[in-house]
C-alpha cells in the first residue's frame, strides 16, 4: 500500500505541475502577442511621423506661424533637434530637448551645457528680442535634420 500512495502523490503532483504550465503558458502568449502587436503600432507611428515631418518640411518654405507650431508641438519631444535662424545670417537658437549642431547632418544630439542655451518658447514670440522673435509672416526655409537616413530634428532658417 505504501507503494501505491506514493505513485499517487507522484501522480498527482505531476498533474499539478502540468496544470501549472498549462496556466502560464495561457497567459505568457496572449502577453507576448500584445508586445509585439504594441511594438509594430510603434514602429508604424514612428514612420509616419517621419512621413509628415518630411512632406510639411523637407526643403520646403514655411511662414513664421508654422515655425512656431512646429517649436510648440515638438518642444518636449526628447528625441527631436529644434532649430531656429531667427534673422537672416543670425545665429541658430536649439529648442529641442537635445540639441544640434547648426547643419542638417548630425550623429546625435548633443546634451546642453548649461539649460539657459535652450530656448524658451516665449523666445519665439517675445519682438523685443529680435535674435529669437520669429514674426509670423516671415518666410523661412525648412530642412530636416538627419543622422543617416533617420530624420532626428528640423532646421528652420530665415529667408
């Protein structure tokens, strides 16, 4: 009889342990199928990002209000290089979180050395300060910044 009980707990311990991967397994797949299903959707609106970002401002000429839009959508993004030329020959002024170097090619965007190099949004349309005051009727050039084929930033330059 000894033998007999033993065989059973052995039995039924195994069962048990089935059971057990049977409930993980139910439960890992649907939660892999969800990360990957979450991945594609993130990889789709990265490129479409990357779609509007180019056909609104791949070489394109652009007024002084879509420059501003433009900051103020994109102003926290932390992936995003956001450069102003405010006045024509002027300096370049970074708004993004990251910063770029003033050309349209970057490797990757640079960290700032001190905050106040970033640019504050109220910079934009403060006329006071005419290194930074973009007016909305002003027509500026448009270029996409890119490390490689990646589109990382925009440069706005001042026609």
């Amino acid at each position: 009889m000894d033998n007999a009980q033993k065989a059973i707990m052995i039995g039924v311990g195994l069962f048990i342990t089935i059971l057990i991967i049977a409930a993980v397994m139910l439960i890992v797949t649907p939660a892999i199928n969800l990360i990957n299903g979450g991945a594609a959707k993130l990889n789709n609106l990265e490129s479409s990002l990357v779609s509007a970002l180019t056909a609104q401002f791949d070489e394109q000429t652009v007024n002084g209000n879509q420059v501003i839009a433009a900051i103020n959508q994109y102003y926290y993004d932390q992936d995003m290089i956001l450069e102003v030329q405010a006045v024509k020959s002027g300096t370049i002024k970074d708004y993004g979180v990251i910063k770029g170097n003033g050309t349209v090619s970057v490797n990757k965007g640079l960290s700032y050395d001190d905050e106040a190099e970033r640019g504050k949004l109220s910079d934009l349309t403060n006329s006071s300060q005419s290194e930074t005051y973009v007016p909305i009727n002003a027509r500026f050039d448009a270029h996409l910044i890119k490390n490689g084929d990646a589109v990382v930033g925009i440069l706005f330059q001042r026609k």
